[in-house]
C-alpha cells in the first residue's frame, strides 16, 4: 500500500473551510479508484497546520486521480484556503 502525506498551512481563520472543503470534496465525487481511505489531522501546536494523509493502492493510483479534471477543480478551490504547502511524504506501510 502507498501513502501520501502532505502538509498544509492554511490561512488565518481558514482552518473550517479547509476541512469542509475536504469533507464536501469526499461527499459529492466519487472516490477515486485506488484511494482506500484519508485521514487529516490538525497540528496541536500550530492551529494552521494540517495533515493530509491518504492510502492508496498504489501510487500510479494517485498520480492518476491527479491527472483527472475533477482534481484539478478541486485545487483550484483548496487554493482560495491554503497558504502555503509545507512537506510532502511518500511511503510504503510495513505492518
């Protein structure tokens, strides 16, 4: 299984609609062919952080999905939140 982990700084006061856009997007698309779940988690620390973490089937999966229309619609929207991407991870689950 590939996993996918990217962090976001989203600006000021955004935090909500960051994760509403996230749930909306999960609502009202199909989940994509290799996508088997998400998780996002919210930075303690640093109230503008967020992690999105998503586990694929494989990565040619992903990169598939983010080739579609669909995407990129929806990153034009997650741009209107974000203030800035931070790291991006990619693994393998082991156990």
């Amino acid at each position: 299984m590939y996993v996918h982990v990217v962090s976001f700084k989203v600006k000021e006061g955004d935090g909500i609609s960051f994760v509403e856009l996230l749930k909306f997007e999960e609502l009202t698309e199909a989940k994509p062919a290799g996508l088997d779940h998400f998780h996002i988690f919210k930075d303690r620390n640093e109230t503008t952080r967020f992690f999105l973490i998503e586990y694929w089937n494989s990565k040619e999966d992903k990169e598939k999905m983010e080739g579609s229309k669909e995407y990129q619609l929806f990153r034009e929207h997650r741009k209107l939140v974000i203030e800035k991407k931070y790291e991006t991870y990619e693994c393998d689950v082991i156990v």
